[in-house]
C-alpha cells in the first residue's frame, strides 16, 4: 500500500469529510496512474490545510468526463440536489487537449475513521 497526497478545494474537501462525495474527478495523468486499489489518500484543504484519509476503493477509468458523468450520480462526484452535473466544470481544472491526452479517472473512496 502507498500513500498519496492530493490537495481539494473547501466544496469537495467537506463533501468527501461529510461522506456524500466519494468519486474524486481527475486526469488520468502520470501521478493518478500511480493508484492502486487498497492505497491511501491524504486530502489536503487548500482553504485551511486540514486533512482528511481515504482508502481507493476503485479507479473507474474514461476518455472524457463526459462519460465518466454518464455512470455516477451527481451526489457521488461532488455535486448538490439542486446544481447541474455538467462535465465541462471539469474544464476549469483541465483542459480539453489535456483531457484527451491522458484520459481521465474516478477515483472510488472511501473516509477512514
């Protein structure tokens, strides 16, 4: 088992903590190709530094987020009842060219106590 560290925005930091988020969104890049299933994330809050524990349960891999949004449901990638899941948020973060490069994953996890 290897331990990862990865930083999060406030909004799915406390989602992931409240344990209604449990797919972390990410380019499948040469760092997430380095997951493995049973290994340990620590989250790291970008907006006050706090630490949160996660164990991958799975790494559910696509060519875009827009199929990765076809097999989740919103709640579970970080999404509220009343926002639109839409795939090109995901651009903020990536870009499409860097998309279609590396692929991207879902990262299944789940909150250590």
């Amino acid at each position: 088992m290897k331990i990862h560290q990865m930083e999060l925005n406030n909004k799915p930091f406390n989602m992931i903590k409240n344990g209604r988020k449990n797919i972390e969104l990410r380019l499948y890049d040469e760092k997430r190709r380095k997951l493995n299933i049973g290994d340990e994330i620590i989250f790291r809050n970008l907006k006050d530094g706090e630490t949160i524990s996660v164990t991958v349960l799975a790494l559910h891999k696509y060519e875009s987020f827009a199929e990765l949004y076809k097999h989740f449901d919103k709640a579970s990638i970080g999404y509220e009842d009343n926002e639109f899941a839409n795939p090109e948020d995901m651009n903020e973060y990536y870009t499409p060219e860097k998309q279609k490069q590396y692929g991207v994953v879902g990262i299944e996890i789940a909150l250590n106590e």
